[in-house]
C-alpha cells in the first residue's frame, strides 16, 4: 500500500499536520492554491506567511496541482477554513477514490447553511458522513510544528476510520484518542472559538481572571446544552475536544480568537482587527452560525448572543459583560435539562 498521505491548504494548521505527518509517513503532499507558498515550501522548507522561523521536513512537497497531490495517497486530511470547505471539497472530488481515508481538521460551521464540516464534505464527495473522520483538541499549530507534547481525538461513529485515523497521526510527540462522537467533537471544536472570544474580550477589558474563569465555566454549560440538543454525547464536552480545547483556546496568545477578542475588548473596530489578523478568525463566523442554531432549536445561548450583537450589531463589549451579569436569578443546574442530566450520569 503507498505511504502517500495528502493535506489540501497549507495555512498554519494544515502545515502543522502534514509536519506530524511527515515524521510518520515517507510522502506527505501539501497542496495550495498559491504557487509562490509552494515554491518556498519546496525550496526553503518554510512556510513563513503562517509559521515564521519554523523549518519544515524535507518530505513534505508542496503543490498547486489538486490531482497530483491526491493521486495515489491513503489519506487526505482537509485543513480549509470553514468559509472554503464546500469548495475544496468539490474540487477534490474529481479525484477521490472509494479507499482513502478522509479525515477533516477544520473547526467551524458553513454559515450559509449552520452545517457541520463533516456535512459539507459528505455531500461534496458523495459519501456517508459517518465516513468522514474529524481530528480536534487542544493543539495550538505553532507548538505541534515544534515538536511540543500535544494530545488530540479523532472521532467517527465507524470504530475502523477512527482507528486508521488514530494509526495516521500517533507518534511520541503527538498523542491520539478516538472517539465514536463525530457531532460531539465537532460542535466542540468549533462552538469554543465562541467562548475564546469572549475571554479575549473580557481580557481586553481588564476583566482579570475571575471574569475569564467564569466565563468559561458557564460557557462550557453553553456548548454542552446545544451540543445534546444536537445530538452529541454530553461527555464528549468533559474531554479533549470540548474542556481541553477551551482552555487552550480561551488563555493562550497563539488563539486568533482569543487575540482577536482582546483587541475588540480594547476598542479597536472590527474591520480593522480582522485586517490586522491576517488569518482566518474562525469564531466570528461561528457566532453567525450558532446564533442562528440557537434560536432555531430554541436552546439559550446568552453568552453567544452578547458576543453576536458585538460582533454585528455595534454593542459595546461593557455593554455585554453588563447585560450577562444582570440576567435573572439562576441555580447553577436550573438551565441544564432533565434528559440532559440523566444523559449526563447514566
């Protein structure tokens, strides 16, 4: 069997994951659609616009042509942002045969539609979305492409993909778990860029970590009332991909999200904060998406509902940190339902 394994966009996640997965497989092809970041790729083994002062494997090959980075591998991981996965989804079709293995690391919503990666690319490609692996966790790309210790979950309901998943990915550096909850771990990765932006937010107001902690804690309670609400197990949110992710994404400078919250938080405007970002800020869609997940499944949200009005209806982010701490009167379980707490400890 080939030892190809192929990873379509090399922004700073996708480039992290083809360096794990250079360190495990002989050929690892990155495909980009920016011929100049393929060149330096190839040349320099750099990848500066996204990881600055990081050499990369001299095994990872970099192109723009989808065909010859898909032709023959056993595995294609799919790193697009959320606002692209449709589309490099559809491109990679053409190319796609029934053997490989499909795992996607993207943490996010398609806005348009409030579908699920896995969604998305199960209808691009013609497959069943229990086909389709995602691999999520607390995994900062500028700390995996160093080698640093770093444990994640790859999830599908087909214990086979996740295992072939599990076996693609492990080595010392870089620890995996699977999990049977696809719609868990998905929700989790992407609803906590929420939370991370409200961390930032309350950091950028100098809020301190009281603030932050709580704003953790309840929104945890947030992502994991949607979450079953949408049919994911509720202790999914307890491990790697909802807690673990949170954390790491809500207290740590390298989070676009968090970085991007602050900056709203010391009253820079939102154009010019993404402008200055120059990565994809995945959580502002995802507001979008959840917003209106939320008031279609009539779950409570207040936490997602403040960041979304400062996002897109020009709140002050005061203004929204006052509105969350004059909510009515609560016991700490009163907003989890009963099933939810049956779910929970049965």
């Amino acid at each position: 069997m080939s030892d190809k394994v192929t990873v379509l966009v090399a922004g700073s996640w996708g480039t992290a994951l083809a360096s794990v997965l250079a360190a495990n497989h002989s050929e690892v092809y990155l495909w980009t659609r920016n011929s100049d970041q393929a060149a330096e790729i190839n040349k320099s083994h750099t990848n500066d616009q996204y990881l600055p002062g990081i050499i990369l494997p001299s095994n990872i090959v970099a192109t723009t042509d989808m065909e010859s980075a898909v032709a023959g591998s056993k595995a294609v991981v799919i790193v697009a942002p959320s606002s692209g996965m449709r589309q490099v989804a559809h491109s990679l079709k053409q190319y796609w045969k029934e053997d490989m293995l499909c795992v996607h690391a993207t943490k996010g919503f398609e806005t348009e539609t409030m579908k699920r990666m896995s969604t998305v690319i199960s209808e691009e490609l013609g497959i069943a979305e229990g086909n389709v692996v995602v691999l999520s966790g607390p995994s900062h790309a500028e700390e995996v492409v160093r080698h640093c210790p770093t444990t994640v979950v790859v999830a599908s309901p087909d214990d086979k993909a996740a295992a072939a998943a599990q076996e693609l990915f492990i080595n010392n550096d870089f620890r995996v778990y699977t999990n049977r909850d696809l719609i868990g771990v998905e929700l989790a990765g992407a609803l906590k860029n929420i939370i991370a932006l409200g961390a930032g937010l309350s950091d950028g107001l100098g809020f301190g970590d009281n603030a932050k902690a709580a704003l953790l804690t309840r929104g945890l309670a947030e992502i994991s009332r949607v979450g079953v609400e949408m049919g994911a197990n509720p202790l999914t949110f307890s491990g790697l991909a909802g807690i673990g992710d949170l954390v790491v994404t809500a207290t740590s400078q390298h989070s676009r999200n968090w970085r991007a919250g602050s900056m709203l938080g010391k009253g820079i405007p939102l154009s010019e904060v993404l402008e200055s970002m120059g990565m994809v800020v995945e959580g502002i869609r995802t507001t979008q998406a959840a917003y209106a997940i939320s008031a279609k499944l009539g779950v409570q949200m207040p936490i997602t509902d403040q960041i979304y009005h400062v996002l897109f209806k020009d709140r002050s982010p005061r203004s929204a940190v006052e509105s969350l701490m004059g909510r009515d009167r609560k016991t700490e379980m009163e907003a989890i339902s009963q099933e939810t707490w049956e779910q929970w400890h049965s």
